[in-house]
C-alpha cells in the first residue's frame, strides 16, 4: 500500500500537467496511512461539507464503487442528487490458470508448461470496453417514497426519516459487521417483510425507529418481536421451498439426460432391433422418421464408445447400476434443522456450545447483536463511535430472543485509537500473508514460541451453515485480544527500520491542483510565505466551489518548476518535466467531540426532476419518464396525417385492424391474428367486429357472416358507434381498403400488454 501511495500520487501529477479534463478538478488523496475505509471516508468527508455554511446543497456526487453498501451510505447523506457509478459485472468470463497463469486451461488440466508464443489458444483473451452501470439514488427514494407511505397515518410522514429508518432494517438481512438474523435471508424478501411489519407496527411504535443515527430500541424491539412470532413458520417454509427446488432440479438433469442418450442400443444379433432406454412411447404420422433417427443416434452413440457389441443382457445390467447424477449429490448435513421442534435448542448448543435452555446467554447475545446495530447506525451517520468495538460471536440470536433489550443503552463514551498500518496487517493477515510484514514481526506468526502464535492458526473449521459453497460459509478464527497484540508488538517497533517506521505512522490526506484551477495561486502564496510545515491556513471556499477545510505545506511535495521523478522503470511512465501540479496537506473541517451532523434535507436543496410516473396520473394519457441526466427534450415524430401520407407514397398497405398480442417467455410481439373484412355498414349500427381469430377462421370455411361483439374480443376495450349510410360488400377475405375512406382510432389497451397502440378502421 505504501508503493501504491507513492504510484498515484504521481498518476495525479501527471493528469493534472497533461490533462485538459484535470484542468478544473481539484484532487483529494487519502491513502492507507489515513485510518478508515475509503468510502466511510468519504462519507465523513461529504457530511462535515454539509455542515459547513459554504455548502451548497445541490451539489452532485458521484460515487464509484461495487459494494452494495453505498447504496446506503448514499441515502444515508440525504443530498438531492447522489449517484453511484460502477463496472458493469460479466459472469464466467475466462480467467487464466492460477499456476502458470495461461489461459485456455484450468489449475486441475494444467501441464506446467511454458508460454508458447506461436500458440493463440494460450494467448490472452481480447481486452472489452468496459461497461459501466449507473445507480441513481433519486429513483430509489420515489420508489422507497411510495413502498413507506402510510396512507391514512395519525404519524405525519417524513421522507428522510422514513429512509433512515429503512437503511436501519436493511442492517438485520447482514452488513460488513454483523451477521444477518436465521430468519431472514435476503433472497427470500427479507427487505419486504421487514418494511411490512414496519407498517403494521407504526401505530404502536409511535414514532420512527432512528433519529440523527441513534435507535430508539424500544421501538425496534416491537419490530423483532412481532418477527419472532412468526420465525417457527419462516423456517418450515423455507425447507418446503428447498425441497421443491431439489426436487425440479433433479427432473431437469433426469431430462436432461434423458435427451442425450439414443432411445435404444442396438444388440449383437440385430441392429434393427431396438432395446428401450426408458418408457418411450411414439406415436403420430412421423413415426418412422423418428425411428429412423434413433437408429442414428445409436449407431452414433455406439460409435463414440468405440464398442463393436452390446448384448441385450450386459446394457440391462449396466443400466441398472447407473445412478442419476441429481441423487448422487452431496446432501449437506444440517445437525440444527431449524425446520424441526426444538431447533432454537439445536442452535445454540451447535453453534455456541451453550445449553438453548440458558436465557442468560442467550439475552447476552442479543444484548450484544444490538449493541452492534446502534454501533453500525452511528457509524453509517455520525462516523465512528468506538475503534475497539466488535461483535464478539460468530452467528447472530434468534429476533424471538430480542425480548428484553428495549431498556439497554449502549456507551461509545470511551475515546479510542485505531490500530497503525502495521498493527492493522498484524491482526487481520494470516501467516502466510507474513512477507509483507517486517522481517522482525514475521516469527510472532509462525513461532511456536510466540505469545500470540494463537491468532495465526494453519487450519480451521468453515461451517457451512446450511449452505453449498466454502466461501458462503462462516470461518471459525479466533477472535484477536487488542491488548495482547499491542503489548507484543510494542517492543518490536524498535526493530523497525526507517522505511517500515514510516509506513507504520499515520499520514494525512492530500490536495493537488492544476495550474488552471482557481485555487492554484493560493497554493503558490501558501508555499511562498510559509516557512514551517505546520502552519495550516482556512480554504477560501470562493476558489474552490464552496468546499471547506484547511491546508498546509507538504513536506514531500515537488516545488513548482521542478523534474518529478517517475517511481517506475518502465518507458510508458517517464519522469515530469517542469512540475506545474502542486501537492498541499488537507484536513476536513472540525467540529468538536459529540457534534451531531444532520440527517435532512439541507435548506435550499431542490428535488431532480421526478422519473415516477404519479400515482394520481390518468392513466388513458401517454407518458414518457425522466431518463438519464438531461432534461427532457423535444421529439420529433409523425402525426397520424402525416403517416398517411407517407404510407400512401411509398405504397405500403395500412395495418392490420386486428393484432394479437403472443405471451410467451421469449417471444413478446404483435402478430396479426386476422384481416378487417369490407362489411355493410347499417344506419346507427354498431360495427360488427369478429371476435376471435378462431372467428376469422370459421369465417374462411364457412362463408358466413361475421359474429361477435367487439367487447368481448381481447384486444378491444374501446370502441365507435357507426353512423353512416351503408357501403357495398366487397371480397371478405381480402383487406380492400377504399381511398375516400378517413380513419378512426380504435385502441388496443389490457393489463397483460404494454402501453395503447393506434389502429385503424376505415368508414366513409
């Protein structure tokens, strides 16, 4: 991390000198020696902008990132317009072999072999654009706004408390810190029961359930237990769910195997005669077609098993002894079965070795769990509440347990220090991870006389916890004693040597500007009189476009004028000659100890344009959404007279009059079912319309004359009365429009299809 550090901040030097697009761009760089993730970073960074009078409230942030979480962290900032931008993500793409790191083979088929260069299988694959998704939360809040309105509600409905109350449950379905509650698994609509038993219980819980990132327990308290109540059938369905599941599963792969294998092997003394595979039954007029092709499927089959002969006998025999694959799977034993009675005894004594009948352990961990909610709350709102703080178990209670937190208060009073960089790889690193440590600290992890040889254990249990795959399962390591570490590892810093004491220390976050940037000759004066590197001066927000803070000299900072040099060796990445970018320390506003950020809408802040279609809408008129960033600009189309005419001119025939709209999994187009006929038309008669296409065919047969009331057709829930004098019959079967005929708009509009669409009919 420290290589990468020194890596982008001359990737930043040099944008900012070269790029015209860096031009205006002021840069922020917080590197690993700043303690924190990099997006709760940026987070505290947003929230003290906010706090500050220079901010402006409509302000646009965009937020790149893959992690589901900062779709929270987004709406947790309440700004107007926040976006998160990520790369796009292409399942089973080919990856090289993890020994020789050629492609084309995998780790198991691998031959050890050297890199043929004349080879283009061995080559790697040609480099794709990268796809790029756009996450914008604005929509999100008018979906969260109509899926969290309580109609009819005594509580006046908040949007932003609404919001932060719903980014608090998301917390019980799992997060980075806390494992997710047994009864509720996001894939199974976790997130919906949840806000339904928020909607159900806002009456007795009065209120909203966090207020400025502190939860109000007894309210969440209500919320679990009305879980609890119902986690005995929450368990019992998903094992119905779960054997209905193996169960198509394994007719898939029955199926499919049954399509691979011929309909019969032919023996030794006959090739015409066949010997079933399974109970086949053909029937129909293309019985012998079929026959024919099963006798070349097994002539290939034979073939491909390069097997002169097969006796009746030996086929039956071995088929017998052949298993489906679907049955040979490896079930995964569940010793809990949540399904039975007695699994919250199972649970605990499998999971945590305690007696299920001991109410003390288990309202400790439920005591524990919600201490960790109120942590993660404050953490997502206020920054970090406690740097020591952890979740001392390995699963999570059951929400039946959760009956008697409602009076807990948790205490985050305590000032606390993150761990250094070092410090930090020492407790989450295993022990073969220990070259990129010091060569002093290398042995306290493979030691066997090492006072913390415990932490670093080469094998340890994955409880796969109901699942298939090692990797959704729980890692059962040792939780890492904060004081035994420190209180080892304090002698050892002596041991370091410059280098390693400098990426041990903690380091500040960077600003770089270009030479066009307005706040570039304020940095030139911030060089020029600052003779010591620990003056800092306050930002003038009107250079920076209202953002705050203050800055001071750097002492690895490149002066103005002077050659950066290049920190590597290859010729694409060549030294900066006559450095204009200048390099500043930065800190964030401050606030003092306790200051509580505000969790709202900032005043000034104006709403983006609405992409919901309003519920109160007509729902007869067209509509077109807000898509993308831009506004909505004006489309150019045709008018139905316009259309006319160009039909007209170019000699194509008016559409169909009757289309039926085909449902199907992967076929969803109009097609049409039948022709409009040349009728009679009666004085103020209504125009008689076949009802189906089974009509239009009868019509075919018979000759006879159209039946049927236009209601009652699919496709029609409009239309006109005729009042015109009556025309002459032409050929029914035939579309004959006449030329003097104007037309009139009948629409096509059900629940099963897409928006109206025009036809039309033709009168006098």
């Amino acid at each position: 991390m420290a290589r990468l550090a020194v890596a982008l901040r001359y990737y930043v030097h040099q944008r900012l000198n070269s790029d015209p697009g860096w031009e205006k761009v002021a840069v922020i760089l917080s590197d690993a020696n700043v303690p924190g993730e990099g997006e709760h970073k940026i987070m505290d960074f947003i929230r003290r902008q906010r706090a500050s009078p220079s901010h402006d409230p409509n302000t646009v942030h965009c937020l790149c990132g893959a992690d589901a979480d900062l779709i929270m962290l987004g709406l947790a900032t309440h700004e107007p317009n926040f976006n998160i931008i990520r790369e796009e993500f292409m399942p089973n793409q080919q990856r090289p072999c993890d020994l020789c790191g050629q492609y084309g083979h995998d780790l198991n088929d691998c031959k050890g072999l050297a890199l043929d260069d004349d080879s283009e299988c061995q080559s790697s694959p040609l480099q794709k654009e990268t796809n790029f998704i756009f996450v914008r939360l604005p929509v999100l809040r008018e979906y969260l706004e109509r899926e969290l309105h309580i109609p009819n509600s005594s509580i006046p409905f908040d949007l932003e408390r609404a919001i932060d109350d719903w980014v608090f449950m998301c917390f019980f379905v799992g997060n980075d810190f806390l494992p997710h509650l047994p009864s509720l698994e996001i894939r199974e609509n976790a997130i919906d029961r949840l806000v339904k038993l928020y909607k159900d219980m806002v009456y007795e819980m009065k209120g909203h359930l966090t207020d400025s990132g502190v939860v109000h327990i007894e309210r969440a308290q209500i919320i679990l237990n009305k879980l609890g109540e119902v986690e005995d059938e929450i368990f019992k369905s998903r094992q119905e769910r779960e054997q209905q599941f193996k169960r198509k599963n394994k007719e898939k792969k029955r199926r499919e195997k049954a399509l691979m294998t011929p309909s019969y092997i032919s023996s030794r003394g006959s090739f015409l005669a066949p010997q079933t595979n399974g109970p086949i039954c053909l029937s129909g007029s293309n019985t012998r077609a079929m026959a024919r092709t099963s006798r070349l499927e097994a002539l290939d089959f034979i073939e491909t098993l390069h097997v002169p002969g097969i006796s009746v006998s030996e086929n039956s025999c071995h088929r017998h002894e052949l298993k489906d694959d679907s049955s040979s799977e490896d079930e995964v034993f569940d010793e809990v079965r949540l399904w039975e009675d007695g699994w919250k005894d199972r649970y605990y004594k499998s999971k945590f070795q305690v007696d299920g009948k001991d109410i003390v352990f288990r309202r400790k961990v439920a005591l524990a769990y919600v201490e960790g909610l109120c942590w993660v709350l404050h953490y997502y709102y206020q920054g970090c509440a406690s740097w020591d703080w952890y979740y001392p178990f390995h699963y999570a209670p059951f929400a039946s347990d959760f009956d008697a937190v409602s009076q807990f208060k948790p205490d985050f009073s305590a000032c606390t220090e993150p761990f250094k960089p070092l410090q930090q790889l020492m407790s989450v690193f295993p022990a073969a991870s220990r070259v990129h440590l010091p060569e002093a600290w290398q042995e306290l992890m493979i030691s066997p006389t090492s006072p913390i040889i415990d932490f670093y254990p080469d094998n340890f249990v994955i409880d796969l916890n109901g699942k298939k795959c090692a990797w959704q399962g729980v890692a059962l390591l040792p939780f890492v004693d904060e004081k035994r570490l420190l209180e080892v590892l304090k002698p050892m810093e002596d041991k370091l040597d410059a280098f390693e004491k400098e990426r041990n220390s903690r380091g500040p976050d960077r600003l770089f500007v270009g030479p066009s940037h307005p706040f570039y000759k304020f940095a030139e004066e911030l060089y020029e009189n600052s003779k010591e590197d620990s003056i800092a001066l306050s930002i003038d927000t009107s250079l920076t476009f209202g953002m705050a803070g203050t800055v001071g000299v750097d002492a690895k900072a490149v002066m103005k004028g002077q050659n950066y040099k290049s920190p590597f060796s290859v010729d694409e990445f060549t030294d900066i000659a006559k450095n204009k970018a200048i390099m500043m320390i930065y800190k964030d506003p401050e606030f003092e100890r306790g200051y509580v950020f505000a969790t709202k809408r900032l005043p000034g802040a104006v709403d983006v344009p609405r992409t919901l279609k309003d519920i109160n809408l007509d729902r007869r008129e067209s509509y077109r959404p807000q898509i993308g960033f831009s506004r909505e600009i004006l489309r150019h189309g045709l008018s139905d007279a316009g259309r006319r005419m160009v039909e007209r001119g170019i000699g194509h025939s008016p559409r169909p009059l009757f289309e039926t709209y085909q449902i199907g999994s992967h076929n969803r187009s109009y097609q049409p079912s039948c022709w409009a006929p040349a009728v009679s038309y009666g004085e103020d008669r209504m125009f008689n319309y076949p009802s189906s296409a089974n009509q239009c065919r009868k019509r075919r047969q018979t000759g006879g004359e159209w039946s049927g009331n236009p209601r009652r057709h699919r496709n029609f829930n409009e239309y006109e009365r005729m009042s015109q004098p009556s025309m002459p019959v032409r050929h029914p079967l035939r579309y004959e429009p006449y030329p003097e005929l104007v037309p009139l708009r009948v629409r096509s509009r059900g629940r099963d299809r897409p928006p109206p669409h025009q036809y039309s009919v033709y009168r006098w």
